[in-house]
C-alpha cells in the first residue's frame, strides 16, 4: 500500500494524544482543535483527558486523550500534519521518551494494517498502554484492532498502570 495521496474516501482514524510538559492539559485540549483544522478531516469523538505517569520515560505526569476523526487524508499525509502539529506546539526530540509538549501517534487508520519505514499502524505499543486503551474504549468499547482483536481483551495487561481521569 502506498502512504501517499489522498484516498479518496472517508477514512476513521483514531489519534493518541499526550502532552507533559508546560500547561499539559491546556496543549491537549488546544490539539483536539488542532486536529479539526486539518484539511479533509473533522473530529468525531474525543475521550476525557486523563493523568498517567510517564511509562519508560522522564519528566512529570502525562495528560492524555484519544481522539476519533474522519479523514480523506491517506496515512502518510495524516502522519505528516500530526507532525507538523506537534512542531506547531514546540515539540523537541532531544532524546528518546523525552518530556514532550505534545505528542500524537496515528493509533488506527480504518482496519488498514501499515508497516513502512515511517509508520506502523495499529501502533505498536497501543495495546501496552492504559492510557491509550482507557481513553479508545470509552470513544468504542467494542472497538477491533486490526489483526489483534477486541481491543478490551488488552485491558488486564495494562490493570497494573495507574490512569486517572480529569475531565
């Protein structure tokens, strides 16, 4: 498959979003309107915001949502607006899981299963992650994740993760 070019057609992607440093919970709200600015994309869904501590990383705790969106940018043009949102926020990568201002992972592109140089999707790590697979399951508690299953059968696996929510 290719990353590049429009699709066409009406894409639901889901977008993992975390942010600690600064005004975390404002730079997560601001995203979630961020992200219904994209061309050919409007948000459908947003979880509440919730407080994690950072998993294999430094710094203070993370504000997290996930956000659902529908979108007639192909993947790789998705990728690269979350990219360039993120440098819009001050985003730096001094080093790898750095403290971060926000931070926005492409966690689902309809049932597509990408593996290229720069993206994968379902992202790797979703299923390892409360603070992704809390805020998913409140937007779609029978969410799929394609070529893993129901993404609730991950819950028990994150249960040791503490997740709080905010707002």
């Amino acid at each position: 498959m290719t990353v590049s070019g429009m699709t066409g057609k009406t894409v639901v992607a889901y977008i993992g979003i975390g942010a600690n440093l600064g005004d975390a919970e404002a730079s997560v709200r601001n995203a979630l309107d961020a992200l219904d600015t994209l061309p050919e994309t409007s948000v459908t869904a947003q979880s509440s915001l919730f407080r994690t501590a950072p998993i294999d990383a430094d710094g203070d705790d993370y504000i997290n949502a996930v956000a659902g969106i529908k979108t007639k940018l192909s993947a790789g043009e998705l990728l690269q607006s979350l990219l360039a949102l993120e440098q819009t926020f001050g985003r730096e990568r001094s080093y790898v899981n750095a403290p971060r201002t926000l931070d926005l992972d492409l966690l689902l592109y309809g049932d597509q299963q990408i593996d290229t140089p720069s993206l994968t999707v379902p992202h790797p790590r979703m299923t390892m992650r409360a603070f992704v697979l809390i805020p998913l399951l409140q937007i779609d508690p029978f969410i799929d994740i394609p070529g893993r299953g129901p993404a609730h059968q991950f819950v028990p696996s994150v249960a040791d993760q503490a997740i709080r929510k905010i707002a």
